[in-house]
C-alpha cells in the first residue's frame, strides 16, 4: 500500500508505504476496476483510496502533470508481471487453508 505525501519545495511528490518507508517512483499502472497500482524500488502496490479522491486528488494531480502515466493492465496478470502472490499460504499448508487459484 503505497501513499501520497504533499508537493515538497522542490516540486516532486513523495510516496511512502503503509509502513511510512519512503519509496522510489517506478511507474504506475490502472487495471479494470479502475485502481490505480504504483511500481517502486521496494514492490509494488495498490494507492491507498484517500490519494486517489477527487478532493484529495494528489494521484489525480501527478497524472494531470505528466508525472505519472498510468498504462492499462488486467488484474490477473499483475502478478505474474511483477511477481507477488495476492494471497500468500505455507506450502505445507493444508489444502482447505489455500486461496483459490484464479481461472
């Protein structure tokens, strides 16, 4: 989970994790429901919902200014693109306790 901190002096706009890590912009991507996924040198992950408001609008803001250029990308393929597992299990897990692997 990625956020959106206020425009610095010098112009840029910080992102930190949940974690309040400061991260590395990479690039950004929208898949079909509409959420905006951000690439960093530590992962990547979803914007938290409160950058992405119209009255926030700190997301809506970097786009508008070219900062980020958002590309489309189903869901279901963002794991395997920038390899994460969305519901990570033991692999001795028992087979009832695993996330159902998406068709």
């Amino acid at each position: 989970m990625w956020r959106v901190h206020e425009r610095t002096p010098s112009g840029s706009r910080p992102l930190v994790s949940h974690a309040g890590l400061p991260v590395v912009f990479k690039s950004t991507r929208l898949c079909e429901a509409a959420r905006l996924l951000l690439d960093a040198d530590i992962g990547f992950g979803l914007l938290h919902s409160l950058d992405t408001g119209l009255k926030t609008g700190l997301a809506l803001q970097a786009v508008e200014a070219g900062a980020w250029q958002p590309q489309t990308l189903p869901f279901a393929q963002m794991p395997a693109r920038f390899g994460y597992v969305l519901a990570p299990c033991p692999a001795n897990a028992p087979a009832s306790d695993r996330a159902p692997t998406p068709h």
